[in-house]
C-alpha cells in the first residue's frame, strides 16, 4: 500500500529530527500490526510510505495506527497539543510496483511544478 500523509493544514513543521521520529515510530506501529514499513519518504508538509500489511488489517485502521502513533510522538517531542496530520490521506494499491519505480514517482512529485 502507498501511502500519502500530510500536515495539518500543510504546515511545514518536519524537521528532519521529527521525520527521523516518525519513521522511527511509524515502523514501530506498524509491527504491531505485523506490517512492515518498506519506504519512507518525507518532506516538512507531507510523508509517503510503503507498507506491506496483513489481509486481517483494514487500510482505514491500518492508517489509524499509524497516524496515531505518529502524532503522539510528534505532540510529546514538541511539548504541544494541537493536531499534526490532517484528517484525510491518500492510499493505493502499491503492489505491481517496484522500489525504483516508487522513488521515481516520489522524485517526480518532489520537483517545482512551474519548470
């Protein structure tokens, strides 16, 4: 499954300390579920992820864990209490797809849209 995540309000609050926590953390919750994070890409708005996940988990509570956990670690780290991920996110099957052709499609989004 990929996956898109993005801040509240597409805030750029990422540091690279804080994607290093939350792929960190990300991985961790996902084992719970006896999934595994496979790719993790982050920018200071938003973070996409591959995750392989069992058949018994719904991409909805699989998504809930995940984001939930994250923004608990996040929230603590930052001293803070408002809200981190925005409420919506994106997910697709990500199956056919390789590792190189996942980084090619992350590069792509990276890139100035007015070039």
């Amino acid at each position: 499954m990929h996956l898109a995540l993005t801040t509240r309000r597409r805030r750029l609050v990422l540091t690279s300390e804080l994607l290093s926590l939350t792929e960190h953390t990300m991985r961790e919750a996902a084992r719970q579920l006896d999934a595994e994070v496979e790719e993790f890409h982050g920018h200071a708005d938003h973070i996409h992820v591959t995750v392989s996940y069992p058949a018994c988990v719904s991409v909805a509570n699989l998504v809930k864990q995940l984001k939930g956990a994250t923004a608990r670690a996040i929230r603590r780290s930052r001293g803070t209490t408002e809200n981190v991920w925005s409420m919506t996110y994106y997910a697709a099957s990500a199956g056919a797809h390789s590792s190189a052709e996942f980084d090619q499609f992350v590069e792509h989004l990276a890139q100035p849209v007015n070039n």
